[in-house]
C-alpha cells in the first residue's frame, strides 16, 4: 500500500552532523527538507551535531530521512540509536551500514562473492614504515590511488604518480583515518549507479558516466565546480550498462543494503572489465548530486524520489517489519 504524506506523521530530516562531509550534508538536508514539505509531509530540519538524538523521540517523529553523510551519519551510529529508539529511517541498516562505510571490509565482501574490484593494500596507522610504504607501488604499480578507509566525497584521496609521492600521500590519509587503503589505479571510464530498493525488489537506475577535468573527480570537482561533465544516457557500448547493473545490484545485495544507494565503478579502458570501488548507503542530494540525476532519466522527479526513499524507510529489528 502506498502511504500518503499524511500517513508518514512526524519526519525528521537528518542534517549536518559532525562528519567531515557536513557541508555537502547541509546542502543535501535543505533540498531534501524542501521537496517532502513541497508535497505536504510534515517535515523537519534536525542536526544531530546540534541536538540531542532523544529529541526525536521526545518530540515525536514518527520517521527519519538519513540525510547525513560520512562518520556518526552513514556508519551505522545513527542507524543503532535509531533502533534503540524504533523510529523508522531511510537507508541501510546498522550492519550494512557500517560496512559499507569501511572500503577495505567491502572489498573483502565483495572478492568472496566473486565481484571484481581493484587490488589493494591495507596500511594501519603506527603498524608500518617508509619503507613500507615506498614499496606499495612494486606491488600495485603505478599511479595508484591512496585514500582513509573509512571517508566519502573523495575527501583525503590523492592519485600517486610516482614513488616520491607515495609518503606524503599515505601520511594526509592517515590524518584522516587509522586505516589508509592504498588501491590499483584502473584508467577508463569512471561510471556511477543508484539502486532504489531492497532485496528482490532492488533495481538499478540509469548509469552515469563522469568526465572530470583531467580526469580528477575530487571533492571540489564533485560539489563546486560546472566543468564536471555527467552523461545520462551514459554513451557505453551496447550491453555494457546492463552488465554494469547487474553487478551494482549484486553488490548491493550481498552486502545486505536496503532503501537505496549508490555504486561507483571503473571501467579498465583496454579489457572493459569493470571493477566495483565502493558504495554510499547516505547518497548525496545536493544540485549536483548523482542519484537525483539518474533518477530523472528514469522519468523520477525529485520529489518523488524523496517520497520514494522516505516510504521505505524502516528498522532491522521491528515485530511488524518495515514501517513502509
């Protein structure tokens, strides 16, 4: 049954938060706050960087749209408070979602279920030496991409070119994380697909393919720049896309996310192969964000996709199932 806007009650649209994506948060949170009260949905701006989390309960929100992005938002923090207090939220649950925000245990779900995903290194902060690190680029060759194991929007990630390069680039990771993923570099097309949905009934959108300025797709390419270029329909070979879908959703689903996401993936120029890189179970919702785009090309305007993700929201562990 599809729940009108007055049957959702109270909603409370999770913002900000103390992550180092909280600006992109913010930006998110407001357009998502924007579109359910556009289509009458008694919605509410509630930053948990500013707010006691029992406020939700006290107050009487019903459900919560997961707007937060990166640590204490997408890590399954919030998801277990939630639990706690059995209000509804939108996005993956607490296992899928702390996971998902870690890209070194993702990938190790992923091999085990045969999916492709490029080769890495693991280094732990404090648990290796120059040496060490210099010799990653033998193993992995070169360039290669170093990155903190657990952040999103590309924040800390640094292409190496060269061995110089390499300490440098492993020692700003590791600001940001004990963990520092240093990862095969696959040139080719860099693509991206949503998935709306749980379980069966996951399906993927359309594929978008990124054309960076030089190829870099960072943090300020991604949410300050017009130059990003996103193709919708993606312009791949005849078969490509299905395949790529395909391989989203199986992903998706072993790792047991529900609502909605959105994969990245690499096209390796010469073979074709694609190679997963990692999932966001809290996607972006700002003017320049992917998921809205896609969504669009499938005929789903903004604001039914909010209503959409908003309906599926739910709890891991609730007697009656999810509460959409």
């Amino acid at each position: 049954m599809s729940l009108k806007a007055s049957d959702f009650g109270k909603v409370a649209v999770l913002l900000g938060g103390r992550s180092a994506e909280r600006e992109v948060s913010l930006m998110s949170g407001r357009g998502v706050l924007e579109a359910l009260r556009s289509r009458g949905v008694d919605a509410h701006a509630f930053d948990p960087a500013e707010r006691d989390l029992g406020d939700l309960k006290r107050e009487g929100f019903r459900r919560c749209f997961i707007a937060l992005h990166g640590r204490f938002g997408e890590d399954g923090t919030v998801q277990g408070a939630l639990e706690l207090m059995g209000i509804p939220y939108t996005g993956s649950g607490v296992m899928a979602s702390s996971i998902s925000i870690d890209k070194v245990t993702t990938k190790r779900i992923w091999l085990a279920d045969g999916l492709a995903t490029p080769k890495y290194r693991l280094l732990r902060r404090g648990a290796f030496d120059r040496q060490q690190v210099v010799a990653v680029p033998d193993e992995l060759g070169l360039p290669l991409i170093v990155k903190p194991a657990r952040e999103g929007s590309s924040i800390g990630v640094v292409k190496v070119e060269g061995y110089s390069g390499m300490v440098g680039a492993v020692a700003q990771a590791a600001q940001l994380d004990a963990d520092v993923l240093c990862e095969q570099f696959i040139s080719g097309d860099e693509v991206t697909c949503p998935v709306l949905g749980t379980g069966d009934s996951a399906r993927a959108l359309p594929v978008i393919r990124i054309v960076a300025p030089e190829g870099n797709y960072d943090y300020q390419n991604k949410y300050f720049t017009d130059t990003t270029q996103y193709l919708v329909p993606c312009g791949l070979p005849a078969g490509e896309e299905a395949a790529i879908q395909a391989m989203v959703l199986q992903a998706y689903r072993v790792l047991g996310c529900r609502g909605w996401g959105r994969l990245d993936v690499m096209i390796d120029a010469k073979t074709r192969k694609p190679y997963l890189l990692e999932v966001n179970t809290s996607p972006g919702m700002t003017s320049h964000s992917l998921v809205p785009m896609s969504a669009r090309a499938a005929g789903i305007s903004y604001e039914d996709l909010c209503l959409e993700v908003l309906r599926s929201a739910g709890l891991d562990h609730s007697p009656e199932g999810d509460a959409g």
